[in-house]
C-alpha cells in the first residue's frame, strides 16, 4: 500500500491550515460518502465541538442524483484543529445547500473547505459561512464552485462574513469560480471585519452595558444559520452550543 503524502502549506487546501497538528493523526479516514438519490431530500447536521487540544478532519463525499437535494448545518467551535470539508458533485437539477458558523478562541484553527461541482444543467447551490474569531484564533473558509462545460442554467452563491474579535485573530476566505458554461447566474461576496462602534453606542444609549450589547450583536451576526433545521431539538442543541462558546471566549473583557 502506497502511504499518503502529509499535506503542506503549499497546497492550496492546505495553505492556512494546522499541518503540525494534522500530523499527529495523519493519514486521516476515508471521507464519510453521502449519495442522495433522484429527487430525495437529505439533512445533515455536524456540531463540531471537540475536547481542547483536540485535532479533528471530518471529509465527506457527496453525489447528489437528479433533483435531489441535500442540505448541511456546520458548527465548528472546538479542538486545536478542526477541518471539516465537503466535495459535492450535483446532478441535473439538484440543489446544495451550507449553513457554517465557526467560532474560536486562543490558538485554535478552524476552516471549512468546500469543492462543488455542477456537472450537470439547472442545478443550483447556495453556501454560507460566518466567523466569529478572538484571540489568536485562525478561521478560514476556502469554498471553489466548478460549472461543467455542459452545466447551463447552473445558479451558485457563495456568502462569508468574519467578524474579528482581537486584532491577533485572522480570517482567511477564498471564495471560487471555475466557469466553463456560459448561460450560469455565480456570484460570491467575502467581507473581514469588527464590531460596529456605532451599533454599540445605540445598544448604550438604549440601556444595554457593553457585554450585553455586545453579546446581542454577535448574535445578530450568526443569526438565521440554522432557522431552517427540521429538528427544533437540533437547533436548540445548536444554538446552545454557539452561545456557551461566545461566553467561554469571555469578549468583554477582551473589548472594553
């Protein structure tokens, strides 16, 4: 059996990632393969929040049959490495959609990276992504979106927002298009930034103290990820977890 190459930074895939971290448990498991039939409608949910010090790469492998649909809910808070990926191939027809929160604090590395492929016409993919980093904290979504040359009438958007706690923490984002179809509607948009003073000062001067208002906003920031989970459990399990893992970061001390 041939081994596995250790990654490294000069892979693109690779270029923000923990490859130290990644070489205590290298090589890592097959991916997790996910097929969604013609005209199925599958959800998964993955609540990512391993134990500090924690080195954890989940892959899967997803094929989605023709007018089929899978829908994925991502929350990525713990370990020192967490990297979950998806490399998604849609039918015609079919239709993927990413809702990602990842929040982290002191030297973690968290990414989520993404390969979808329209192979095939009228499918459509929608991805979004949002991060809230403190300390020195690294967060990096790298998502490529491939149009098969035969893939008309493809519709893909991307969405990632970060939001910067410290400003020792980084956000890496790569959205990307490989286009080789000409009648496709692809669009990505990737915004790096802090709180707003100003949304602060009117929490202030509506009552609110500093770790109240800040809390609210950073609430606001990752609101409606996970609105649309069948499981009203679930997204309470969810949520919770976003929650506690904003306090543990203990923002306001760090933004007074």
């Amino acid at each position: 059996m041939t081994a596995v190459a250790l990654p490294t930074r000069r892979s693109e895939e690779w270029r923000y990632s923990d490859v130290e971290s990644v070489a205590s448990i290298w090589p890592v498991a097959a991916p997790d393969v996910i097929v969604v039939g013609a005209g199925e409608d599958v959800a998964r949910t993955l609540l990512q929040d391993a134990a500090d010090g924690a080195v954890i790469v989940r892959d899967f492998a997803v094929t989605i049959g023709a007018g089929g649909t899978f829908r994925a809910h991502l929350l990525n808070i713990g370990g020192q490495l967490g990297r979950v990926t998806f490399d998604v191939t849609l039918g015609r027809g079919a239709h993927f959609d990413l809702n990602a929160a990842i929040i982290g604090g002191g030297t973690q590395t968290l990414e989520v990276v993404t390969v979808v492929t329209h192979a095939e016409p009228e499918a459509t993919s929608q991805q979004t992504v949002r991060s809230i980093l403190a300390d020195h904290a690294t967060g990096s979504y790298l998502g490529r979106i491939a149009v098969a040359r035969d893939a008309q009438k493809t519709d893909a958007a991307q969405s990632v927002k970060a939001m910067l706690l410290d400003r020792t923490a980084t956000a890496n984002a790569k959205p990307e298009l490989e286009i080789f179809a000409d009648d496709v509607k692809c669009a990505h948009g990737a915004t790096v930034g802090e709180l707003d003073s100003q949304a602060l000062f009117y929490c202030a001067s509506r009552g609110l103290d500093p770790k109240s208002a800040r809390t609210l906003l950073l609430q606001a920031f990752i609101a409606g990820l996970f609105d649309d989970m069948a499981d009203e459990a679930e997204r309470e399990r969810f949520e919770a977890a976003a929650l506690a893992k904003l306090a543990a970061l203990n923002m306001a001390e760090k933004l007074a």
